[in-house]
C-alpha cells in the first residue's frame, strides 16, 4: 500500500500506469488523499459540488475521481487527469 505523499511524488506517467491496479479498500487513505487534493484544487469552481475518488460508477475506467458539475453551471475548467487519476463528470442538479 501507498501513502498520498508517495504517490504524489510519483512521475504521472507512472501514476496512471498504476491507478488502475489500487484498491479503493485497500488504499483507501490514498483515494482519499487524492480526493481531498482535487477539491483544493478545483472545488472552488462555483459549478463542482461534489467530487469522489474510487469506482466508477459505470463501465469504463475502474478507478476514477467522479465530478458533480451543476448544468446549470456547466463551464467547468477541469482536467482529464488529476495525480493519475481519470476524472468523470456528472452533470447533477443543483441541491441548494
């Protein structure tokens, strides 16, 4: 198992290489990590309200960071790939 502090000093090269292996229960701490990392990152963004790093939620990739983007507010400036994982929007109502 990997601690977010080794994983982030990783090249992102390797980082996707090896995304797709993790175990979100296992690694748990990590998925974490790099969820709360994305939200520092990108959760200021007026249309993100919600972001989770693990499963999918579909077929596709296995591990993934899932971000709820209002449709309202759809102009998001996110990336396709974020500490080597793959990042999924869903366009979602906004709850407020």
């Amino acid at each position: 198992m990997m601690n977010f502090t080794e994983w982030s000093s990783l090249p992102e090269n390797e980082q996707k290489q090896k995304c797709q292996y993790l175990d979100p229960y296992d690694d748990k701490v990590l998925f974490e990590g790099v969820e709360n990392a994305f939200w520092e990152t990108y959760g200021e963004q007026h249309s993100v309200n919600s972001v989770h790093c693990g499963l999918g939620p579909f077929l596709g990739p296995y591990n993934c960071i899932v971000v709820g983007i209002t449709e309202e507010q759809s102009d998001a400036n996110l990336p396709e790939v974020f500490l080597g994982f793959p990042v999924i929007t869903e366009y979602k109502e906004n709850d407020q």
